[in-house]
C-alpha cells in the first residue's frame, strides 16, 4: 500500500471509529425503545455507510461483515423481524469486532475470523424464515473493481435542468425536503480505489433525485489522464433524509473535495419561491452577478414595459419593486456549518507558541512600563489585547464538549451491569460543558474505575434493592458543570452507602492509621483512595486487588485536580472531581514573598485584606484573622516553603489572599501582592513533580522563575503538619 492509500485507509478508520461510537449510543437507545424508528433508520445507514466505504477503500472483509448486518437491520426497518434483546447484543458484539478488524488489519486473522463466524451462526439460527437470508432486494455492494456494463444501469437519469421534477402533493404530505448538492471530487479520487458512481448511486437511493453531470472541466483527448476523474455533479434531491446524512454519504472524501449542500424546500416540505435562472447561476458560481446584471441591462425590465404600454404609472411600479426588496432582505439564507479536519499535533504546537508569545508580550510590557515612552505604550498596548485575544481563540480550540467521554460509559454499565447480575441505568447531565482536549482524554480511566466501583460495591442485587423499598434497578448520574474556571464531575449513585465503620477497621488493620485517630467522615471516606486499600472480601474480575481509586487520585492530582467523597448509609455515594478547564494558560494573582514569587490561580482567589503587626498580636499566636466579623484560618506561604527572613524585620503590613476552596475560605500570607498575570504553565522536573504545594512553573517578563501554587494540596500539606505538631506536643 502506497503513501497515498494509506492515507485514505487511515482517512476511512478515524471516520469509522466516529461512526462505531454513534452505533454504540444508537443501539443502547434502542434497548430502551426498541420500536423507536428513527434510530432503527439511523443504525441502518451507519452500518450502509461502513459497508460502502469500506469495499471504496479496501475493506472488503468489513464491507461483507457489515453487509450481513445490513441485510438483517434491513429486514428489522421493515417490520420482518423483531429487535430482540438477543440481538442487541449481537449488534453490540458486531461493532465490537468491527473495531478490532480496523485497529488490528491482519495481526489476528484467526481469531477474527472465529468471532465473526461465530456471530454470523448466531445471526443465521435467530431466523426461523428460510427466505430471510436471502432478501429480494438487498442493498447494492459498492465495488473497487470496475463495473460491469449490466451495472452501469442505474436509475440516475441525466436531465436538463429545466426538466427537475418538483415535489408532488403527496410527496409533500411524507414531509420530503429538497435540497441542491453540487459535488466537485478531487481529480486523483479514483486513485484511491474510491468508484464516484457509488456515491451517486446512494444519493439516488435516498429519494427523487436528478443528476446532472458537469462535463466543462473535461480536456482535449491528448491531454486527458485516464486515472483522473475531470466531472462534477449538480444534484437536486427530494429526501426525508437530513443534512447529516447526505453529509455522510460523503464522509471519507470530504477533506480533500468541494461538496456543497444547500436547503432548497424546510423541512415541512413548503418550497421556497422559485428562484429565477439566473439566480441559480449566480448562487452555484457558475456565473458572477455582474456578468448577469450585464446581460439583463441590454433589455427592457418589464416594469418598464408595462410603463411604456400604460397599464400602471411609476409610482405602482417603485412600490412593488420596494415590496420584493423588503421580502428578499428578510427572506435571507441559511448557510451551512464549515469544519476542518486539524491533527492535534498541530493543536499542541499552536498552543506552544502561543504560551511562548504571552511569555514576550509580558516582557515586552515591562520594558514599555520602564521607559514611560508614549510613542512605545501604544502599539505595546495593543500587542497585549491582540495578545489575549488570540490566547482565547486558540485556546478555544482545543475546548470539547465532555459529552464524548460521557457516551462511552453507557455499553460500560450495560455490559458491567450485566456481569454482576445487578440492573442499573446511567443517567448523563450537562455533556455541553467543555474541557480542555488534554484533560477530556486523561480523565477517561479515572471515571471508569469510578463507575465500576459504583457498580460492584454501590449498587445492591435487585432484591436487596427491593427489600429495602428502593426500586431493582438503581441508578448511576453522572454529570458535568463549570465553576469559574473549574469543571466539576460527580458520579453519584443510590446504593446502600460506603460503611464507615468497616473502613475505618480497615485501615487499622493495614497499619494505615492507629486506634486514637479521630477522624472525620470526610477523612475516613478518603482512605479509600491509599495504595492496597480495599474492603472487598472476595476478589473478582471486577474489583478486590485495592488497585484503582490509588490511580483515580494520583490521575487527577497530576491534572492539578482534587477528588472528594460524601457518603450516607442506604441512601448512596457522591464522589466530586474537581479539574481546571486548560492546563497550557491560566489567569493568577501574582505574589511575592521575600525574593520568591509565586503564582495563585485566580479561580480560588476571592478578595486581598491586609494583615497587620496589631492584628497578629491579638491573635495570640494563633493564625486567624476576624474578617468582617467570620473567623478565617490562614497560611504562612513563608512558613510552608521554608523561606527565611535572614536579617529582615517582620514587615508592619503583610498581605492575605483570601482563597474559597470547596465552600471553605482560608487565607494565604504573602508579603506583597503585584497582582493579575497570565501564566504559561512549564511542567517541573522529574526531580520536583512531587512538591507538595506546587503544580507547575511559569516564567516572567524579566525571566525569572515563578512557581504556581497548588492551593488544595497546600492546604492538605498544612493540616497535616498541624496534626503532626499536635501529636508531637503531646
């Protein structure tokens, strides 16, 4: 396979995968509604769409294995055959294998061929209808090979334009829309195996169809290269079929082609006013409006001519011509969404250079700062806006709805569920919210470990559920929101609750904590997350090693996240995540204490108070301040980092950020506060990566070095040092 059909193979696996993911979801809604029609159709032209492009490009053991599916989600289309729970999971078992046949190519021929063998039987023996293998009209297999003359039969008809059927009554009253495609294939497509006539072919297999081939592109015979393809197509199309799916149709050549798709009729099937000829023209980009407006002016309008006939005055005329002018400004049209393919190498690498350019851009403005110049403030200024406006866009860019990773969960707890011999439903909320494409990605495992654990030890067998008056099938809500610059995911469930007691006996019994330890339910409920911890008495496939929530907390923590657990016996579990939206650049409040300078993401920080010498003395010792009447508890930055004052006095005003973490407020103690900077996150050596209190390093304007503090862990890291000293004391 040369560079060019990998290319396309490589094209055609990605796009795949996309359309296996829509399968998932498709057929796990199914489960739930199995009469639903519009997810039978659209199960049906996922698995058409992966057959016909995989015969395009090579596939052709998926294209015959899809084909088998086809033929019998055709039959279920029709009524001819019931979709069974017993299918469902051979649909799912089917997507499954498919994946594996474009991930592995001929790494594992045998036991790729046993699966699908297996699955083909258990398909053949579901049918008791002789003749339901063998359908009279089976979708056609698009084929790599040339076709035969007999197949070159089609029903598309070549018709002028003025011959385009309209939409009949009846049509109209099946809700048909019309839409106009004009499709322009790259000349080299059919070097790639890909036959255009199958695309056309499934157009017209979609609706009424006119299709009209565009031959004014086509050289003289000595120039003509008989492995390019020099046609294009006009298509008008009469469909109950939606933009999606004729966009579909053309899902693997798209990046390299032209195809538009234009809404000629809604989707009531009500038509627009017919356009004149040389609108259309002008619309396709056949013909420029000058060039029309030149042709129009060498006749008579015939406002004119009836002018001239003396059939009405100009004044009747002038208002009309308003009226069409007002109806044609509100008429409007509707312009499709463009996208672009981008590797996210490319995205990785734009984002470097944008964190480098903030990095200048602050240097930059420091320098402008020094001189006082006007002439230099200006421009300096503007290449700062210019600036932050393209940190947003690009970071923008890497941003995604976390819905992805929510669907993947569903076949999760249906296949798990199963397994346990337990009944659960998955509810998702709030899939909008978006996340860095870098933290969606890493989170994944996470969130797996936290739903199986849901699953096996939250979730209680359907009988037990009933004994104790909740319904047999219990329920995982899984659900996404932001908070400033902060996404939160919980995973929460209705089952019998963690046990506190058997935890906490746990944990002795492990060495992890002594018998006086008075712990909360909070810290007690954290315990899970220790190396080896586990409370199951039994170890299955499932859970019992005590490998798993260790690796969820030490994930999240490496995403400079936080996880927390809130239990009730018999009412169920509530684990929080919380993660930053981007991890390349993040708003601060810059501090310094003594010559260090330290970075605090400005999603903790709520309000600056000062802290004075008085202040401290009537505390006693104890670190509280009384902020407008609340009692606040506060953390010596200098302290926590071992940052020694040398020979300086104890300054008279020291400075407090006040900081709200999970609905608790505490203070940190700076010396000085120099105030808002972005700051372009720099990963810390391998050496101090595990620096309590530190997340990163960002670089400033005159190039020295500023750490960002990790204001959760540092709160931790005080509160046991706190707890440390007591013990000691005593």
């Amino acid at each position: 396979m040369d560079r060019r059909e990998e290319k396309y193979a490589d094209a055609f696996r990605e796009e795949a995968t996309e359309l296996l993911s829509d399968m998932e979801g498709v057929i796990l809604s199914l489960e739930a509604d199995p009469q639903d029609q519009e997810l039978i159709n659209r199960l049906f032209r996922i698995m058409h769409t992966i057959k016909g492009s995989g015969a395009m490009f090579g596939f052709q053991e998926v294209a015959d294995f899809a084909h088998h599916l086809e033929t019998m989600l055709d039959m279920v289309r029709a009524g001819k055959r019931p979709l069974t729970p017993e299918l469902i999971s051979l649909l799912l078992q089917s997507k499954d294998l498919i994946q594996v046949m474009l991930s592995s190519g001929e790494s594992k021929p045998q036991e790729i061929s046993e699966q699908k063998e297996a699955i083909l039987t258990r398909l053949k023996n579901l049918d008791n209808d002789p003749t339901a293998n063998n359908p009279t009209t089976p979708s056609a297999t698009c084929s790599i090979n040339p076709p035969s003359p007999e197949k070159l039969e089609s029903p598309i008809k070549q018709q002028e334009i003025g011959d385009a059927p309209r939409p009949s009554s009846k049509q109209q009253q099946k809700a048909l829309t019309t839409w106009r495609l004009r499709i322009r294939l790259n000349p080299k497509v059919m070097l790639s195996g890909l036959d255009p006539l199958c695309l056309l072919r499934e157009l017209d297999s979609m609706g009424e169809c006119v299709i009209c081939a565009q031959t004014d592109q086509v050289p003289q015979l000595d120039d003509m290269n008989p492995e390019e393809c020099y046609f294009y197509w006009d298509v008008i199309i009469n469909t109950k079929a939606k933009k999606e799916e004729l966009e579909a149709v053309f899902l693997f050549v798209e990046d390299e082609s032209q195809i538009s798709i234009t809404q000629l009729a809604d989707e009531s099937g009500w038509e627009v006013e017919p356009k004149r000829l040389g609108e259309i023209l002008v619309e396709r980009g056949d013909v420029t409006k000058e060039q029309v407006q030149e042709v129009l002016a060498k006749q008579k309008r015939s406002g004119e001519l009836m002018v001239e006939a003396g059939l009405v005055p100009q004044s009747k005329i002038d208002s009309a011509l308003a009226e069409q002018k007002m109806i044609q400004q509100l008429r409007g049209s509707q312009q499709g969404a463009e996208t672009i393919r981008v590797s996210t190498k490319k995205l990785d690498r734009l984002i470097n250079l944008v964190g480098e350019m903030v990095i200048t851009q602050a240097q930059l403005s420091q320098t402008a700062n020094r001189y006082q110049d006007a002439d230099l403030l200006t421009p300096v200024e503007n290449i700062e806006r210019l600036t932050n406006e393209l940190r947003d866009c690009a970071l923008n860019i890497r941003m995604f709805p976390i819905e992805s990773t929510f669907s993947k969960f569903r076949r999760l707890v249906h296949d798990l569920s199963a397994a346990l011999g337990k009944e659960a439903e998955l509810i998702t909320e709030g899939g909008e919210t978006e996340l860095d494409k870098t933290v969606i990605e890493r989170i994944h495992d996470p969130l797996i470990h936290l739903i199986r654990n849901s699953l096996d030890h939250g979730l209680e067998p359907p009988e037990d559920r009933l004994k104790a008056g909740k319904p047999a099938c219990g329920t995982i809500r899984l659900s996404a929101s932001q908070s400033g610059g902060e996404v939160i995911i919980t995973i929460e469930d209705d089952g019998a609750g963690l046990n506190r007691e058997k935890i906490r006996a746990k944990a002795i019994e492990q060495g992890l904590i002594s018998e006086s330890d008075n712990l909360t339910d909070s810290q007690i409920f954290n315990l899970i997350f220790l190396p080896g911890f586990s409370t199951a008495s039994k170890v299955t496939d499932v859970s019992g090693r005590g490998v798993g929530m260790d690796v969820v907390k030490r994930e999240i923590s490496k995403l400079r996240g936080s996880v927390n657990i809130e239990s009730q016996p018999g009412k169920g579990t509530k684990t929080s995540i919380h993660l930053p939206l981007t991890l390349a650049i993040i708003e601060g409040l810059l501090v310094a204490v003594g010559s260090s300078h330290y970075v605090i993401p400005l999603t903790f920080v709520q309000e600056c108070v000062e802290l004075s010498s008085q202040e401290v003395e009537r505390s006693h010792g104890r670190h509280i301040i009384n902020l407008r009447g609340e009692i606040i508890p506060y953390i010596r930055l200098r302290e926590i980092f071992g940052i020694s004052r040398g020979d300086e006095k104890m300054p008279a005003i020291e400075y407090v950020v006040v900081a709200m973490v999970e609905d608790k407020r505490i203070g940190l103690v700076t010396d000085s506060i120099i105030g808002d900077h972005q700051a372009v996150i720099k990963s810390l050596g391998k050496l101090y990566e595990h620096t309590e209190g530190i997340s990163g390093a960002t670089i400033l304007g005159d190039g020295t070095i500023a750490l960002i503090v990790d204001v959760r862990r540092l709160i931790e890291c005080a509160y046991r040092q706190e707890r440390e000293s007591l013990v000691g004391g005593v």
